[in-house]
C-alpha cells in the first residue's frame, strides 16, 4: 500500500524533510534532514555521504524509521532500491527537483548510486 495522496504531495512539495533512524529496538533515535524524491507513489531518498552516512547505516540495519512532514511523523520501511529503473528514476527526480541547487551532481555520482532507498509507508499497528 503506498502512502496516501495527501502524503505523497506533501512530501513531493517538501525542499527537506527529517528522517528518524536508530541503531535498533531501544537505542538512540537520531534524526537528521535529506533530500526526497516523489515517482508516481514511490519515495526515493539517497545518501550524498554514500555508505558513510549515520542514517542510512541505521536504515540498512533497522529499517523501521519515519519521517517528518508539515509537522506530522509518517511511520516507514525503508527498502533497498538498487535496480537500475529505481536508481535512474531518483536520478532524474533528484535533478528535477533540485534543478540549479550547487549541491545536485553530489547526488547522482556514480558511487552513491547504490545507496538509494525506497521508502514504503509501514504497516497500521
């Protein structure tokens, strides 16, 4: 199930959001600001810090995170997105969205590609 209409053009809108990541099951929540990219009903984000990067790490290890928008906390799965469609798609969303931004070619090098995440809205509890 994707995220909800409502949801998915408030993120599209958004410059930045925060992302919420931990380590795991009762450790620190940590949160930091990314770049997010809206595809038809699919959220893209990817780390311009590459693997190195506290928060994807987190991701990749815990994958249960949330992010906030317009002052709302959206409960999230982050996914590995590393078919070659999914990384093209955030490429060229990343670039449209952040067209003249100085920091854009950061985000679609070559060796960050890999670190392309999708994130679904996590299941109602």
């Amino acid at each position: 199930m994707p995220f909800s209409s409502d949801d998915l053009q408030a993120i599209d809108r958004a410059k930045e959001i925060e992302v919420e990541t931990s380590a795991g099951p009762g450790a620190e929540i940590h949160t930091t600001i990314i770049w997010v990219v809206v595809d038809g009903e699919n959220v893209f984000v990817r780390s311009w810090r590459g693997v190195t990067a506290r928060w994807f790490r987190e991701a990749l290890a815990n994958p249960e995170i949330a992010i906030h928008i317009d002052g709302r906390r959206l409960a999230a799965r982050a996914v590995p997105a590393r078919d070659p469609g999914s990384i093209a798609r955030t490429s060229e969303g990343l670039e449209r969205k952040y067209d003249g931004d100085s920091s854009t070619p950061s985000m679609v090098r070559a060796e960050i590609l890999d670190t392309t995440l999708r994130l679904d809205p996590a299941p109602a509890e």
